[in-house]
C-alpha cells in the first residue's frame, strides 16, 4: 500500500473508534444519571402513615404499620408457603389471601390483632408509595396469557 492510503485508513478507522467509544460514553452516562428506583421500607412507613385516617393510626401506629409491611414482604418474597415452586399472586395494594396471610402471622405470632380493613388500608398506602417511585406497571388483565395474548 502506498502512505497516503495507508494514513486515511488510518485516520478513518481511528475516527470510527472515537465515535464508538464517545456513544458508548454517552449511553453510560445516560443510565448511571437516571434515577434509581429502591424501596425503602422508613420511606414507605412514613408515605403509608401519611394516608392513613387518624383512628386507622391510633390503631395501628408506626410500628404496626411497619410489622405490617414486613409481613407483606416475607408473603410475596414466597417465603409464606410451604412450595416455593408454586408462584405467589402479586397485587399491589394486597389481595385477600395475603391480608388473611398477615392477620394471622401477626395474631399468632405477635399475640396482636388488626382487623382486616387496616392491613388492607396499609397494603393500600404501600401501593400508593409504589406508585410514587416509579415501581407499579399497568394492570394485567387476568384473561391474558404469558406472552401477552388473548386466551379464548
């Protein structure tokens, strides 16, 4: 090859290389500036006690608001159940079998008792909190299979 080839290809190729490597950069950038999306269970207590009705707080205080979450967090990790293969149902503002689920884990192992309503108000506030970090998809219709189709 003669030199004023050989210099083009070069310069060619060594701009192709900085262009890669500036998008790469650039994409890098762009996801460690995006904010992160983490649960708190202190930030979670504080937004549930904040919509939660003042005899709802007498009730419950922040500690049972608390024990209530942690509850609701062993049941959907699966932990609750005694196949861990089975899946759990996930809801985001609890369903019945999780509320059932944390009365009574809470009645038996506590010796406590909060009534339904009150788990349910909580399971409730935490949605809302969910909401409110970016963390609560659109609902599934339960129709729908795995890949997203209608079922007949």
């Amino acid at each position: 090859m003669n030199t004023p080839i050989l210099i083009f290809v070069s310069v060619f190729l060594g701009g192709v290389f900085l262009v890669v490597a500036a998008a790469m950069l650039w994409q890098e950038i762009r996801m460690r500036s995006s904010e992160e999306l983490l649960y708190s269970v202190p930030d979670a207590v504080d937004h549930i006690w904040a919509t939660l009705a003042p005899d709802q707080q007498e009730r419950l205080q922040r500690s049972g608001v608390k024990t209530i979450l942690d509850w609701e967090i062993y049941y959907l990790q699966g932990l609750a159940q005694e196949k861990r293969s089975n899946p759990v149902e996930v809801v985001a503002g609890g369903g019945d079998a999780a509320v059932g689920y944390i009365v009574d884990r809470i009645a038996s192992g506590q010796g406590k008792s909060y009534a339904p309503e009150d788990v349910r108000a909580v399971l409730a506030g935490e949605a809302g909190y969910l909401a409110s970090i970016g963390a609560v998809g659109a609902p599934v219709a339960p129709e729908q299979s795995e890949r997203g189709d209608e079922t007949s």
